[in-house]
C-alpha cells in the first residue's frame, strides 16, 4: 500500500506541483490550503507525512501542528517544513527537514524517502 502525503500550503500551485511530484514517484495524497482544514484533512485521511508551509490564513502552519501532535495518533508524525520565509528552521524544531522556496523538487523527494524509511 503506498504512503500517504499531506500537502499543506495555502498556494494553489505550490500544492499541485508538490501533489503531481508525489504522485509520480507513487505516493497517495491529500491537502489543505490552511491549518483549520489541514487538522480536519489528518484526521479523515491519515496521513504519513505532511508537507508544512508556515505563514498561511486562518492558522499558521506550527499552531497547525502543535494542535494536530497533541492526537496521539499523530504526535511523532513526520513534517517536512517547505517555506519562502527566513528562520524556517525554527519554526517547529521536530521538523525532519526544513526546505526554503524554491525548491528541487528531487531533494524533497529524497527526503520524504529518508523520513519514511523507504
């Protein structure tokens, strides 16, 4: 059975080239465009691994993931932060990796494998 990815970010194009990329190297997906939706995408979809922008509407991606690591079934749930602001490594310090804008997408590949075990 393939892995599941969640896409978090609030723009369009980010999340269906990151979706496409995934889909191509055989990954199920889900996202969400904000941390109110994502919480509610985890839950119905569980997720392995969730792709994480931070400054987004309604809710920043690290009040996002704080709420969504405090359900036991997802408080060691892998998160790649993928962010155009600057200190994104601080962001949420149990990140298994921080990548800024733009991006190759053969890197983010490489760490979703490595995070997953693969």
């Amino acid at each position: 059975m393939p892995k599941k990815i969640m896409v978090v970010d609030d723009d369009p194009d980010i999340v269906d080239y990151l979706v496409n990329v995934f889909e191509d190297h055989n990954y199920e997906t889900c996202r969400a465009s904000d941390g109110v939706s994502a919480f509610d995408v985890a839950l119905t979809e569980k997720p392995d691994l969730i792709t994480l922008d931070i400054e987004m509407p309604h809710e920043w991606g690290p009040r996002f993931y704080r709420r969504l690591t405090n359900e036991d079934e997802f408080k060691d749930i892998p998160v790649i932060v993928i962010s155009g602001l600057s200190g994104i490594h601080l962001a949420i310090r149990r990140a298994v990796a921080t990548i800024k804008k733009p991006f190759d997408p053969t890197d983010v590949i490489q760490i979703v494998r490595e995070a997953l075990g693969e």
